[in-house]
C-alpha cells in the first residue's frame, strides 16, 4: 500500500474517534524539523529494509498536547525496498504519573471508573516489528540490534508460546507490548531471569487498547503483568501503593467521562526512595537539574500533593530553562562544528586556531567522534551546576523571577 493511500485509510477509520490520533510518517518527520522540537528520528537498516523510530528528548507536557504526539514514544515506520510505507507500528502511548500534569491530577481523574490496574513493571519496554519478506525483529523503544533488543530476540526464538502469540498478534495487525527484565538489566527492582512480561495489547490500525482478559486463550503459558482488583477505588488504591514494598507501582487505565481511555501511573514511595527520587530536593536545584537530565523528573513531580501548585509551577519553570539551555548549547555546538567541517574537518589546523579560545572545542571534537550531541550537553550542563549556588546562579541568570530557598526549610509536606 502506498503511503499517501495508507494515511488517508487510517485517517478515515479515525474520524469517528478521537481517542486516539495517530500520526502518520509525515506527521511524525514534520514534528521533528519544528524549532527547539524534544521529538527526533532514528533511521535504521534492518535485514535490507528502511525502518524509521521517533522518540522524544526532555518533552514538556505542552510538547504532547498537539494531535498523536504521544505517540512519539518508540513509534516505528517499516518501508518497502521501492519506498512505499509497509506498515507503522504504535508502542505504548505517554502518560504520565498522578498528580503531574493536568490531566492526570487527582482532583481530574478521581472519580474516573477505573477499568484495569496492573503493575508497574522495572526493565525496558519491549515490542516486535514484522518485515515485508515475513521476518519478525523485537525492539527495544529505540533499537533492533542494542543488548536489549537482543535478550527480546533471543526469547522469542526460544520461548515457543510467546513466539505462537507474538505471530498471531502481527498476522491480525495487533500490537502486543512487553517489559523486557533479565538480572543484566536491572533498574532497581532485581529479577532472577531473563523474561518478557506482557503489558498490554493495542490495536494497530485505530490504537485502540484490547483487553488482555479476553485473549487468555491465546497466552498460555506466557507471564501478564500482574492483574490489582484487592481495591474498591482509586483512594483506596492509593493508600495501597503508599505502604508497598518491592513493587515499582501500578498503571491504572481508566475511563474518563466521555468513554476514552487515560491511563496514569502511581509510584509507590518504597520504589522512588529507593531509586533516590526525593521531594526533599525540590528546593536543591543541582538535584532537580540532575533529575531533569536523568529523566527522573517525572517521578518526583507525580510524588508532589496536587494542592502545591507553587512547587509545580517552579519546577516546570526549571524544566523549561533547562531543555532551553540544552537547545541552545547544542545550536552553540553545531555553529563550531560547521567552522570545523568548513576547514575540511582538519583536526590539527581546528586545534592550533580554536582550542584555546573556543569553549566548544573539546565538544566539537567529541561530536566529531560520533558522540550523540544531546549526551554531550547533557554533561555540560551536569558539570556545571552540580554544585548547588552555582546552579542557582545559572537559574537565576536565565530567569530572574526564579524563586530560591534554603533547601534546609521543611516545605513539602510528605
């Protein structure tokens, strides 16, 4: 099916549906060219064919807010050898903890009817592609070919039911995601062996999510992540989470008021101590900028009452200064990358005039050796607020409202 034929049929099945958006290749590419975009692509090879991922870098709340950007996350694009599009594989859609951003506060989602809780499994999410010649790969968010995506291939060949369902699913067009643990790739809960758990099943033509209940036929001896039903509501499934131990928490999917599904996660506090995520450091901005970098910021903010909306607002205000920062340490980078690619990339002749008077220089180089530039600036800004007056005065120079205090001052009330 040719691409422009195959969007314009994904976009008639939706029109009657605005659960979900999904974004076709062009939406996708087009996200990623905007101006300071969090979104990019990575383009691959796989056994002969095209295969083009998107994901996401430091997204705001605001950067998913236009139509199918949460499908941003690990979305893939498999292409035919003439360039035609075979077929797009959704993931799993961003959603984000209770209380972190406006759809997901409590006062929002508490009267949700809660249609399916399941635990918040600790490894990488895992998911399987099929080739136009027939050959099925498993992926990682981001790879085909990383240690992940390895252990995801490695059980399918051997695990005979996951192979048997995993089959069935691609032949039907049925996306089956997983979490991929092994005792290599621990996060901070361990687990004894290597194993794909399932998560969830969505339909790939409309993203509609398919209830795992009514496939047990199907799952055999296959691992589900674990079903939570021991709770008459979403109270009462909080003050579970908030005594828990050796759990990462739990995925709620639930059903809003016009019948669309919203999905939040809830962290329990045993995991996020664990894990060192402290709201005790909402107030040390070094910490919070080491969070924002780590990916991690999520999980604090989601641990923060719904009523601080001070706190909130302070840290997005962090969030937005820093991913602009980043933005403009790359673009800085990129400018003496091009003085070093117009001296015909000769490093001798760059480092006798630039090394000394450049404070790219050393960044340049790295980018030069194929290092990821976000990695490199992620590191710069590391480096340079780690300490925690020395971060606040990067702060307060980007925003002089920024508001400071002593870390020491007991302000959230856990």
């Amino acid at each position: 099916m040719k691409l422009h034929r195959y969007n314009s049929f994904i976009k008639e099945s939706l029109k009657n549906d605005t659960s979900y958006i999904l974004p076709s290749y062009e939406d996708c590419v087009e996200a990623c060219s905007k101006n300071e975009s969090p979104f990019y692509e990575t383009k691959l090879m796989v056994d002969g064919y095209d295969v083009s991922l998107f994901n996401y870098r430091l997204a705001s709340y605001n950067d998913f807010l236009e139509n199918g950007m949460k499908e941003m996350r690990g979305i893939c694009f498999v292409f035919n050898k003439d360039g035609s599009l075979f077929n797009r594989y959704i993931l799993l859609e961003k959603f984000f903890n209770l209380n972190q951003v406006p759809e997901s506060m409590y006062s929002i989602v508490k009267d949700y009817k809660i249609k399916y809780v399941n635990n918040k499994e600790d490894g990488s999410i895992a998911s399987f592609i099929k080739l136009p010649n027939g050959k099925v790969f498993g992926k990682s968010k981001m790879g085909v070919d990383n240690e992940q995506a390895n252990g995801i291939n490695r059980i399918y060949k051997n695990n005979k039911d996951i192979k048997k369902f995993v089959d069935w699913c691609l032949d039907n067009n049925i996306v089956s995601i997983w979490e991929y643990v092994a005792p290599t790739n621990r996060i901070v809960l361990r687990y004894p062996k290597e194993e794909l758990i399932l998560l969830r099943l969505r339909d790939n033509s409309t993203g509609k999510h398919i209830d795992i209940k009514n496939h047990l036929d199907k799952i055999g001896s296959i691992k589900i992540a674990p079903f939570k039903d021991d709770f008459k509501d979403l109270d009462s499934l909080m003050d579970l989470t908030a005594i828990q131990t050796d759990i990462e928490g739990y995925i709620v999917q639930a059903e809003d008021k016009n019948g669309n599904d919203l999905f939040f996660k809830l962290k329990t506090p045993w995991y996020c101590s664990l894990h060192g995520l402290l709201t005790d450091d909402v107030y040390r901005e070094n910490i919070i900028i080491g969070y924002i970098l780590d990916d991690k910021i999520d999980d604090i903010l989601g641990q923060i009452p719904e009523e601080q909306v001070e706190v909130h607002n302070r840290i997005n205000k962090i969030i937005s200064i820093v991913k602009k920062g980043l933005d403009d340490k790359v673009s800085d980078i990129k400018k003496s990358y091009q003085v070093f690619v117009d001296m015909g990339k000769n490093r001798k002749e760059y480092a006798l005039k630039y090394q000394k008077k450049d404070p790219n220089f050393a960044y340049v180089m790295n980018y030069a050796n194929g290092k990821d530039i976000y990695d490199i600036v992620k590191y710069w800004l590391r480096e340079k607020t780690k300490k925690l007056m020395i971060a606040r005065d990067w702060l307060k120079s980007k925003d002089p409202t920024l508001f400071f205090q002593d870390p020491d001052e007991d302000i959230i009330d856990n």
